[in-house]
C-alpha cells in the first residue's frame, strides 16, 4: 500500500481560488447569457412594432391618396359649379339687358 501525500495548504488555497475563479466565470457567462436573451427578446419585440408601424403607414399613405382623389373630385365639381353659376348669372344679365334694350321691364 502506498501512501497518498496530503495536499500543501498553498495548494488547499489555489484550489479553493481556482474554483471560486471558475464558479464567477461560469456566472459571468450564465449573466451573458441571459442578458442575449433579454436583447433578443427585446428586438423582437422591436421588430413587431416596426412592422405594425410599417403597416400603419401603408394604411395611412392608401387613407391620405383617397382623400387626395375626393379633393380632386370635389375640386371638380366646385369649379363646374361655379362655371355654371358664372354662365347663368351671364346670360340672366343679358337677358335683362336685352330686355331693357327692348323697352321691357328689368326683373
């Protein structure tokens, strides 16, 4: 039988400080990790609120080119309005005036 030497108490000492080194490299990395998790996390959430803002602004830019067609359309309209408007008011004046000319009676 052999005898097994007992451990110096510098190397009890190494040992202990070795692995409380390796124990905080293995919390650091668990740390790390954890904290990859929580950006991803948070990217992702990123990512779903670009694409819900990103389908928004396509909603709004389509809302925005409609009502751009009825203001045109309406534009159209008044401006067709007033032509008639103008034309009318045109020829009851030179109705009246025809009629003054002739000798009649303005309405």
């Amino acid at each position: 039988m052999s005898i097994v030497p007992i451990p110096g108490k510098q190397l009890v000492r190494d040992i202990g400080t070795g692995g409380r080194w390796l124990f905080s490299l293995f919390e650091r990395l668990r740390q790390i990790a954890a904290e990859q998790n929580r950006q991803a996390a948070f990217i992702k959430k990123q990512e779903g609120e670009i694409q819900s803002q990103a389908a928004e602004i396509a909603e709004l830019r389509l809302t925005v080119r409609a009502l751009q067609l009825r203001e045109d359309v309406l534009l159209a309209k008044a401006e067709t309005a007033a032509a008639q408007a103008a034309a009318t008011t045109v020829m009851d004046l030179a109705r009246r005036i025809g009629r003054i000319e002739a000798g009649g009676k303005a309405e």
